[in-house]
C-alpha cells in the first residue's frame, strides 16, 4: 500500500506513468508497506500462469529476497527507478522509506537495483546526474553498504513524523520495526539473502529472463 499523499502522472524520459507527491512528505515517512490486499506469489504459482500474465508481472511486480513475487494493489506499482532515489526498500521486511525530503508534485522513486536478481542488465533512463546507465544483479554488491547507510540514517525518524500508513501494517511488523527502532534486533542489510543466491537467479530469470 502507498501512502495517499501521492497520485499517477505522465513522467518524463518516455517512461510512462509515475508516482508524485501532493503535499510535502519529510525523510523518514513510510511510502509502501506490505498488506494483505497485496498479492504475494510463488515461483510456482508463476511458472503455472500464462505467459500474458508472467509479462504483466514483470513490469509491475517486484522480487523480494526470500525469493516471492509481491504485486502491489495500487498505485504503487508505477514507481519508477532512479539511480538517486528518494526513498529506498528496506528489504528484509519490504517497506519502502522516504531517504530525504520530498516535495510537492516531485516524482516518487525507488532503486531497482534492490530487486534486480538476475544476470542480465537492462538501460537506465532515470536523467539523474548520479545514473549508473545500467541495471543489473551486481547492483546490490556494490552500492548496498551505501544504501544501507541511508536508509539506517532516517529509520530513526519513523517514530517523529507522520506515518499514514501506520494503523495498515501488521502487528508483527510493527514489532519487528519497534525492536529496531529499540535495537533490540539487528537492522536488516540489503545484502542479506533470506534465500539461496540461485533460487532468487531463477526466480528472477522466470520473469527478466536473460538476453544473451
């Protein structure tokens, strides 16, 4: 679920629809959180569908790290990448944060690199002056110390602004958020499988398969 300060536009660089703000959402707000309206799959539930469906899940559908496809119910699911996103995934537990201020009418965007887990690459056409050019599965291994770092350097801020989509979470997130807020658990790093590496491969390539 997105938070409701947001709305699908055109975007630019022919990348269709995105997600803008409608008001002001300061760094540390929650922007998705997982729900039960959300579909989460299996890679067998996937394999079984028809190919139509396979292809609407690869452009709207995104790979957590235990290897499940989760397939958002709103709007969420035309956020766009950026290479200086902000906001970014906290994988272990898929909520998506608000790395810095966001302002009225600016696009939304996540980094895909997060997600992307096969061995294929794909063209970046994000404009950001920081664009890497190129999507791919060493993504992960080279930038997630620094995104680990942003995200853990606003986690603390959860509890000191406006959190909309609080009361749509479940209690045993909100626990697990708590006890890291509280270090009492350990703070989930992106480069963290809760899979083995060639599950996530081949559940990625069943959606993005390989070009080569």
């Amino acid at each position: 679920m997105i938070h409701p300060y947001t709305k699908v536009l055109n975007s630019d660089n022919n990348r269709g629809s995105g997600v803008f703000a409608t008001h002001f959402i300061p760094k540390g707000t929650l922007i998705t959180v997982p729900t039960e309206v959300d579909q989460v799959l299996s890679m067998e539930q996937v394999f079984a569908m028809p190919l139509s469906e396979r292809e609407f899940l690869a452009k709207y559908a995104y790979l957590t790290n235990d290897g499940k496809y989760v397939l958002h119910h709103d709007q969420a699911r035309y956020m766009n990448h950026s290479c200086d996103s902000n906001t970014l995934t906290v994988v272990g537990i898929d909520i998506c944060i608000a790395v810095r201020d966001i302002l009225p009418n600016e696009e939304i965007t996540e980094d895909y690199g997060l997600y992307y887990a096969d061995d294929d690459t794909f063209e970046c056409l994000c404009g950001s002056l920081k664009c890497r050019h190129k999507i791919c599965e060493d993504d992960i291994q080279q930038h997630g110390d620094e995104w680990d770092h942003k995200i853990a350097s606003v986690f603390h801020l959860i509890p000191t602004v406006e959190q909309p989509l609080w009361g749509f979470i479940s209690s045993s997130l909100r626990e697990e958020i708590e006890a890291i807020l509280a270090s009492n658990i350990s703070f989930p790093s992106c480069k963290v499988l809760k899979c083995s590496p060639d599950y996530l491969q081949k559940a990625g390539e069943l959606l993005w398969p390989s070009t080569d």
